[in-house]
C-alpha cells in the first residue's frame, strides 16, 4: 500500500475505544478519540504509577499514565510509525 495522505473516519476510530493494545510493551487501552489530529489517548491499565498535581500544584494522588499517539504522521499524512505499531489500520 503506498503512503499516501489518509482520510479517517473519526466514527470509526470511536469503535476503538476500549481496545486493548501493546505500545512499547505495556498495555494500555484506548479511552478517548481526539478529532483534532487526528490522535488516540492511551492510558495504561496497570497499577496507577502517575502522581497527578491539584490545580495548586500540589501532588494528591496516583493516577493510570495516559499516552497521546497522533494517527497521521504530520510531514507526509500517512499513518504515523506510532499508530502502525499499534497494529490497528484493519478496523479502519
């Protein structure tokens, strides 16, 4: 398949959310759809790991780490080496 500029179907990355997928050897899960990007939010479903700051910059609680990957590579509008390796390109 050459790499061409892609045209993604924003509904049908929503069906992803909730999918499990491999990033660098952890597991996450894809929990949100950003339409600007297009990019997906992954958030790692092992113990939380993250100290999340209050809005004063206090540190309150452990949190799960979440990921941003863009889906288009920006320069060449293919999918990006990031989103590849998540292989999901079959569900689009």
């Amino acid at each position: 398949m050459s790499e061409v500029t892609r045209n993604v179907d924003i509904e049908k990355l929503r069906e992803l959310i909730g999918t499990e997928v491999q990033h660098d050897g952890r597991g996450y899960q894809i929990i949100e759809i950003l339409e600007d990007g297009p990019a997906l939010i992954l958030q790692h479903h092992e113990q939380p790991t993250h100290i999340q700051a209050d809005q004063h910059g206090e540190a309150r609680r452990k949190v799960p780490t979440t990921i941003t990957i863009q889906i288009l590579d920006p320069d060449s509008g293919a999918y990006s080496q990031a989103f590849r390796r998540l292989n999901l390109s079959a569900f689009l």
